[in-house]
C-alpha cells in the first residue's frame, strides 16, 4: 500500500540525485547498476504489458488498410476486449492478487457499482448498449488492476514507457508526413463518419489551407479521424524530451528527441489547441516535480531543451501546413484565455454541471451519446440524439453527479496519492521513473476538459500507466518516518 508520505523527507538521503539514471536497473537503493552491464532482454518486446501498449497503436492503424471500414467496430473496440480480456486471466489465474493497493482501489468500485446500477435506469434503452457501456468504462479502468501483476521492478516499467515512446512517435512521424506528402501517408479510407450526412461538412472542417492554398487534411497519424494524432503527439513530446536527457546511447538519445519532435509538429499541425495547451502542463509539471526532488541539472536541462523544441517544432509545422498553423496557436495569446476556453470547451462543462445535471440528475441512462449509441442504440428519444464534447458531459449523461462526483474522486485521490508515492520512495531513480508517468498522467487529467478521455484509449492508457507504477514501486524501499 501506498500509505501517507513522511512529515520530512530528505530527498537526498540516499544517492547523488544529479548521479541517477532511468535505465539503471538496480532494484536496491544506493547500489546503481548502469543498464549496460545489466543482463539485456533483447530489442524485441517481452512481456505482456509491452504488447499491450503496441497494440494501442498497432490496432488502430488497421483501419489503413483497404475495406477496413466493414471491420472498424471490431477493430476500435479490439483495444478494449484485450483489456478485459487481460482481466479475466489475471483473476483466473492469480485469484485477483494483486501488488500493493492503488490509493482509490475503494472510490473505484464505488464508481463501477453506481455504473452497475444505471442498467437498471429506465431511461437505458436497450439493456444491450448499457451493458456495453459498462464494459467500456470497466475495460478502460481495469487496467489499474491486472498491469500491476506483470511489471514488478522499475526496469519493466521504463521499457514499457520505451516502447510507448518508440509506438506514438512513430504515430506522430506519421502524421507529420501526411501533411508533408498526403498522397503516399494519408489513408485511403477516412473515417466512415465523413462519408454519411453530412460528412462532407465535417471533412472540410477538418482541413486547413496549407502553402500555396493547398487544402490539407488535419493529420490523423495511424488512425482514421482527422486530427487524432494530436494524442500521439502529447505522449511522444514528453517521453522524447525525458529520455533524450538520460545518459544513454548518442543514437538513442538523438531517436528520442526526433520522436519528441515529430510529437510536437504533428500536435501543431493537428490544430488541436487544447492537446497543446495540456502538453504545456505535462511539461511544467515534470519540470516543477524534478526541482521539488532537487534534480538542479536535470530540471534546468529539460526547460531548456522544451523551451528550444516548442520554437523549433512550430517553425517545422509551420514550414509543412503554413501560416494557418502558427495563426492557430497565436490565437492562444489573443486577449483573454478564459474567454477563449469558454467559448471553445468552458460553456460546454458548464451546461453539463448546470442545466443537464437538473435535467438529468441521475442520468440520461447508459449508452445514450457516443459511438456505442450509433452501433447499437434503437431509434426513438431513449435512445440516441444525445451528444458529449466534454468529459463532464458523459459523466453526467451515463451517471448523473454522483457520477461525476464519484470518478472525480477517484481522479483526485489517484493524483494525491501520486504525489505521496514520489514523497515515500527512498530511492530517488524510483523517484524519477514515478515522475514521469504522473507527469505523463496529469496530461489526461487535464484533457478531462476539454474531451472525453475516460472514455476512449487515453483513459485506459491513464489506468494502464496507473497499474504498472503501482506494481513496479510495490517493493521498493520507502522512507521511514521521522
């Protein structure tokens, strides 16, 4: 268990923190071990949770192919199943034992148990979709429990991150080379959304005007949506950046900080404030964690090199998509932000926690927005017609407050605990690896207002990251009290 953290904490009580590497893979403190001279499982992933976080791009960028628009409800819903999938092996086979407890372990069933309850809402029509809202919601949540059983030291939980890093850079190289060539990277078939009513309207609302007045489609990477590689592109950014400062390899630092930029372009020319906005965050929270731990050079080496990546990557996007890109982020300087949030997202968390929540106080019933509305929802005002922007929004439709009330706990107590875990550790490397997936995870936090991450992929890959620190940093040696 995580447990409350320490009156005092003597960051430096145990190694030279400016001494400290990631990849160092010495599970006692005081005893660094450089990776090089560590046994080396090979390039190739190994394990489960490796695959697992391939397979959040690899099952994506299936729908590249010729006809996969027939298959897409499988092939979107393939991420989801494997998770649930996972769940049941891991309680099968391990009883449901688990590492540690997670800080919100009982908020969490809590939440599951309400959600349990809103099949039974009369306004969830049919059963069928509120059964498959529930699986969504406990498909992306899981993860939290079963990924904690198969990464049980901090070198499992770095290569983890590696091989996230290596998937959504690639991702984001993708969409950068959309917009550099479209003809050769852009998929053939978009989404099926753009080719129903008014998908014609829609598609063009995802284009801008490139140089020379060439129409560009808002890069999707490895996906089918216009502009959703904007996710890919938050996590490359600040997992290239964090690597690219280890001592490590020339060649694997300069890939890091190529993801990194690629991550940064695609985020610029996906014209998705909001993710740019939050990647901002992410980095000046990783910034402020490290100099919390007294990480001096560190800290002052990742502002730095953000600083040069964010100018850098915007003059690149800039030279692909042209002038509209930099014209959509000044945007962010012009006059009052709150105003700009408003008008863009703020009114829509506001008539979720106003005028909804009065119209529907304990839901609308499951299954009423969304995809799984579209898929299996009947015709008819029970059914469809309902529409979330934002993660307030779902909540209060799928749940009414309590619900909003009871996942936000959850969120709150999972960050909180966070926050202690980094203060109880004794070893400043678990320190630092524990910094990163918070700082990774305060990325979707913040996404919470601005779109429904908890109900898509980010969410699980929040829970997914949530599982593996829990496991990885079970063990590991803590500061005793004073």
């Amino acid at each position: 268990m995580y447990g409350s953290p320490p009156e005092a904490v003597d960051w430096n009580d145990t190694v030279d923190p400016e001494a400290t590497a990631l990849f160092d893979s010495a599970d006692a403190p005081g005893e660094p071990t450089s990776v090089d001279a560590a046994p080396k499982p090979g390039w190739m992933p190994t394990g489960f949770v490796e695959w697992f976080a391939i397979g959040q791009t690899l099952l994506p960028a299936l729908l590249f192919i010729p006809g996969s628009q027939a298959f897409r409800l499988p092939i979107r819903t393939g991420a989801y199943a494997v998770s649930l999938v996972a769940f049941g092996w891991w309680w099968f086979n391990r009883a449901g034992a688990r590492r540690g407890r997670h800080p919100a372990t009982r908020w969490i069933g809590f939440t599951l148990l309400w959600l349990a309850m809103m099949m039974l809402n009369p306004l969830t029509s049919p059963m069928l979709v509120g059964v498959a809202q529930f699986c969504l919601y406990f498909a992306i949540i899981c993860p939290v429990f079963w990924a904690s059983a198969y990464v049980f030291d901090r070198h499992k939980l770095v290569r983890a991150l590696v091989v996230l890093l290596i998937c959504n850079g690639i991702n984001s190289g993708v969409g950068v080379l959309q917009v550099y060539d479209p003809d050769r990277w852009m998929p053939r078939e978009l989404s099926s959304v753009y080719s129903g009513a008014g998908g014609a309207d829609l598609l063009a609302a995802s284009t801008f005007i490139g140089p020379g007045g060439r129409r560009i489609v808002r890069p999707p990477g490895l996906f089918d949506s216009a502009g959703a590689v904007a996710g890919a592109g938050m996590v490359a950014t600040i997992l290239g950046l964090v690597f690219c400062l280890e001592p490590i390899a020339w060649w694997k630092r300069g890939a890091s900080l190529g993801f990194s930029l690629a991550g940064i372009s695609a985020l610029y020319l996906s014209h998705v404030r909001a993710a740019f906005v939050v990647t901002l965050g992410m980095m000046a929270a990783y910034f402020m964690m490290l100099a919390l731990q007294d990480q001096k050079k560190r800290s002052v080496a990742f502002g730095a090199l953000a600083c040069g990546l964010v100018v850098f990557g915007l003059s690149l996007a800039t030279a692909l998509g042209g002038d509209s890109v930099s014209d959509r982020v000044l945007t962010l300087f012009e006059g009052d932000p709150r105003d700009l949030y408003f008008q863009s997202r703020g009114n829509a968390v506001e008539a979720a926690l106003t005028d909804l929540v009065q119209e529907y106080p304990i839901g609308a019933g499951l299954g009423r927005w969304g995809m799984l509305s579209a898929y299996f929802g009947e015709d008819g005002p029970r059914s469809r017609g309902l529409f979330a922007e934002v993660q307030p929004t779902a909540w209060v439709l799928d749940g009414g407050l309590p619900l909003v009330l009871l996942y936000s706990l959850v969120l709150i107590v999972t960050l909180v605990g966070d926050l202690g875990l980094i203060r109880s550790l004794a070893d400043p490397e678990d320190r630092l690896v524990a910094t990163i997936v918070i700082a990774a995870n305060i990325g979707t936090l913040g996404l919470v207002f601005t779109f429904i991450p908890f109900g898509t992929v980010a969410g699980m890959q929040f829970w997914f990251l949530e599982g593996m620190l829990q496991g990885a940093m079970a063990d590991r040696p803590r500061v005793a009290s004073k």
